[in-house]
C-alpha cells in the first residue's frame, strides 16, 4: 500500500508486489479506484503468479477487467474467484461482451458473486436502520 508503506500487525506485514506474486494463496483487494489501480487486475497481472490463486475483490470492480478475470479462470490461473464488485456495475446495461463473460462467470462452480455487500457489518447496518427509520418519522411529521 503506497498511502501506508510501513504497515504491519499481528494479521498482515507489508511486502512487495514481487513477494505476493510468488507466495500468495489468496489475493484480496482492498483498495480504492484510482487511474493506478484501474483494471490493475490484466492478464499481465495474473500471469506473474506463480501458483494458482483465489482472488477476493471487495474493492471497485473498475480495479478488474472482466475478460481478464475470464481468462484466469479458463486457464486455472485463478483456482476460485469472489466478486462483490463488477467491472460494469450497471446490470442492466452490461456490453454484449460483459454480458457473455458474467454469464461465463456465473455457471462456474468456483466463481462468486455477492451483491456489493462487503462493507456491511452489524453495526452499518444498523446504521442505515437507524437512518432510515429517522427519515420515516421525518416524512410523517411534515404531512401530519
């Protein structure tokens, strides 16, 4: 991570891109969408893992490029993949060719998907709940 390079803990310790393309197991993006990280996940990227890999991405789904993601799964490259993001996260309007790879995506038994809800926790939901519920009683005050 280049915002915090000296980051280490009982759970994680910094390396180099270098370290993680030759010893990862299990590669998890947390990481926000800027013109650095836009569709970081390519096939060049891929292609310097050294081993199979399970790829987590929980970040922006902008961060991957689909064909990419495809490919890695075709060639075994990604042993299992788990998408809370979409590269297009307009269902509805997915390109044809966005339309072909997430169906491609979908039918694979070692493929993922959940709906855009990695961020949530009991206590963000609660939240919302919370929100919510404040905005209800809001409405029902001015019209009562």
């Amino acid at each position: 991570d280049k915002f915090h390079p000296e980051f280490d803990n009982a759970f994680a310790s910094c390396c180099s891109m270098e370290e993680i393309w030759q010893q990862a197991d299990v590669v998890s993006l947390h990481i926000p969408l800027t013109p650095d990280t836009r569709k970081m996940v390519n096939h060049d990227w891929l292609s310097k893992f050294s081993k199979e890999i399970i790829l987590i991405n929980t970040s922006r789904g902008e961060t991957a490029h689909t064909e990419a993601l495809v490919t890695g799964i075709k060639s075994r490259k990604l042993k299992g993949l788990a998408l809370d993001v979409l590269e297009n996260e307009k269902i509805n309007s997915l390109t044809a060719s966005q339309q072909v790879a997430f169906d491609f995506l979908a039918k694979q038994p070692n493929v993922l998907f959940t709906p855009h809800i990695a961020g949530w926790s009991h206590e963000s939901y609660a939240r919302i709940s919370l929100v919510l519920g404040t905005k209800i009683m809001e409405f029902y005050n001015k019209t009562v």
